[in-house]
C-alpha cells in the first residue's frame, strides 16, 4: 500500500473565467466613472463662468442700485460672522472643558458668541454642588478667562430634579511658541 501524501499548504485554483469576469465588471465601472468625472467638471467649468458672469453683472448694478448694495453688505456681514465662529479655536475649548468634566455633569451645548469673544456652556448637573464644582474647575483651566456662572436652574419637571446652568468664558489668547 503507498504512503498517503495531503498537502496542507496548496491553494485551491480559482475557476480563470471570474478573475476575467471581475476585471470586465471593473473596467466597465472605471470607464463609467471617468465619463462622470469628465462631465461633472464640464459642469463645474460651466457654473464657475455663469457664477463669473454674474458676479460681473451685479458689481456693475449694485454701485447703480443701493438696495442690492445694502443686501450685499449684510450678506458680507452674515460670512464674516460664520469666518469668526468657524476660526474658533475649537480644538483648546474642547480640551478645557472635557478636562473639567465629570461624569455627573452632562454637558448641553456649546454656544460661541463670537462678537462678544465669549463661550457659553450649557449642562446639567445632579445638584447645585456638582454645577459649582465644575465651574471651579473650568476656572482653574488655562485655556479660559473670566469662567463665571451666568444662570442655574431647577427642572422640576425632571424626577431627580437636575439643575441645568450656564457658564459663560472667554478663550485665553494662545500663547506664542
């Protein structure tokens, strides 16, 4: 009788017809996604030079026009807002107030007021000691300034009568390196 040999580490061969089938399938898709690439920039150019156009067209007319003039200085004044909550420095507020938090303080909202240079912190706490606790430690942050408990609040409505708060600071200038 001969020696039985099994052959542990052989890869069983894949039928060659769907290797073949998945590059068709693959071809076919890339082919069907650099036509849409290629048209999706044909209408990008197509739209920048109608947004060209127009921004030619009421530059002309808003000197004529102080209507259009006054709704494009609210306009510029709108993206200036958004410009300053969006150059906040998001990344430092998170880290003072996440290195505050506890786990019986549920943070609500963070709200910029950036015309005021001012963040106000919304939670809830389980008692009034807690909500204290916590704005004593956002005062011992230094990446906040002028920390101070602007409202506190009761939720009756709440069985566990949780006291919801706002805190509001200013951000610490960063310091140059």
């Amino acid at each position: 009788m001969r020696p039985l040999r099994i052959d542990f580490v052989r890869a069983a061969a894949a039928p060659a017809w769907a290797g073949w089938g998945l590059l068709a399938v693959a071809l076919a898709l890339a082919a069907l996604l650099g036509a849409q690439f290629r048209d999706a920039q044909t209408e990008l150019a197509r739209l920048e030079d109608h947004a060209e156009r127009q921004r030619a067209r009421q530059s002309r007319s808003a000197a004529a026009d102080p209507q259009s003039a006054r709704l494009l200085r609210e306009e510029l004044a709108r993206a200036r807002a958004v410009t300053q909550q969006l150059s906040l420095p998001w990344g430092r507020l998170f880290q003072a107030v996440e290195g505050a938090a506890s786990k019986q303080i549920a943070l609500i909202a963070l709200q910029p007021e950036t015309g005021q240079g001012v963040v106000r912190i919304t939670a809830e706490a389980r008692d009034l000691a807690e909500a204290l606790a916590f704005v004593r430690r956002l005062q011992a942050t230094r990446q906040l300034r002028g920390v101070h408990l602007a409202s506190h609040q009761i939720q009756l409505e709440d069985a566990q009568r949780p006291v919801r708060f706002v805190v509001l600071a200013a951000l610490q200038p960063e310091e140059a390196s």
